[in-house]
C-alpha cells in the first residue's frame, strides 16, 4: 500500500507540473522582441508614421536635394512610397545589404510592423 501511494504521489505531482506548464500562448512582444509596448492596433500618420520618418529618414530624405530624388517630408510623398511598396522594401532588407533604409541601420522591428500596418490600413492621412 505504501508503494502504491509513493507512485500515487509522484504521479500526480507530475500531473501537475504538466498542467501547470502547458499552456502557451505566441505574444507578438515576445515572439518579436519590441521590448515594451508597440501598439499597433491603430496607427496613424501624424503620431506614429511621420515622427519615424522625421527621424529616421528626412536627414537624407528632406525636402532640398533629397537622397536618391526621393523626399520623405510630408503626407502625399511618405504615402506613395509606402503604398508602392519600395519603403518597406528597403527598411525589411538585412543589415549590411546596400540598399537597406536607413543606411546606419535597421528600424526597431516595432516601427517596421507600425510601417506595415500603416500601409495595410490604406496608408490614410489620420
Ligand atoms: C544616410 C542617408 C539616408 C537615410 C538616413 C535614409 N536614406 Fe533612403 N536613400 C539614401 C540614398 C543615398 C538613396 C539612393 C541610393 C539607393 O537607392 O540606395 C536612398 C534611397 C531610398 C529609396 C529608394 C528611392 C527610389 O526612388 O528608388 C527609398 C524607398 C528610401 N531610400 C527610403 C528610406 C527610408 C524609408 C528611410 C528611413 C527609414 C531612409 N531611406 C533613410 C540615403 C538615406
């Protein structure tokens, strides 16, 4: 009888070790490292998409001889390039290819997916 309880106990112990460490849920924070919040439920142009750009892009991108004849400094240029596909193009190639934007480095994978909602919510002027 006393064996039978031993393996009674290691038994349910192991039930509840199983129970206890079998739920798992795929978070995009910690699927994708973001660190921190990126809320990209809604996004729009004025406070997500613009900051990202005056930052990360008009240094080269500005309005007087921009980069490559593209500039990046208001609503209609940002929305074509989006749109067209060529900024998210450039800004998802790998560190160190060429042609990656911005050429310094990549964007957090945070501003990516806010780019990419962005687009995929019609690249609105919200
Ligand atoms: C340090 C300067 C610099 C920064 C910062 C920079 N770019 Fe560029 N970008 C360039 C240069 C130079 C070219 C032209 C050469 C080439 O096509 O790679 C270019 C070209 C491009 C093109 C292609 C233009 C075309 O008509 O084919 C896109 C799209 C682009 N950049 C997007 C971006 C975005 C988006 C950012 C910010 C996330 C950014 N760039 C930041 C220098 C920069």
């Amino acid at each position: 009888m006393k064996v039978f309880w031993s393996i009674a106990a290691v038994l349910s112990l192991w039930a509840a070790a199983t129970v206890a460490t079998s739920c798992y849920y795929d978070d995009y924070q910690t699927l994708y490292g973001t660190g921190g919040t990126c809320d990209t439920a809604a996004v729009s142009f004025a406070t997500d998409i613009q900051p990202i750009m005056s930052a990360q892009c008009a240094g080269c991108h500005g309005a007087a001889s921009p980069s490559g004849g593209l500039s990046l400094t208001n609503y209609a240029q940002i929305a074509a390039t989006t749109s067209s596909g060529s900024m998210l193009n450039r800004v998802h190639l790998p560190a160190g290819n060429p042609l990656a934007m911005p050429p310094s480095g990549p964007l957090s994978s945070c501003q990516k997916a806010k780019l990419r909602t962005w687009k995929r919510q019609g690249a609105l002027n919200n």
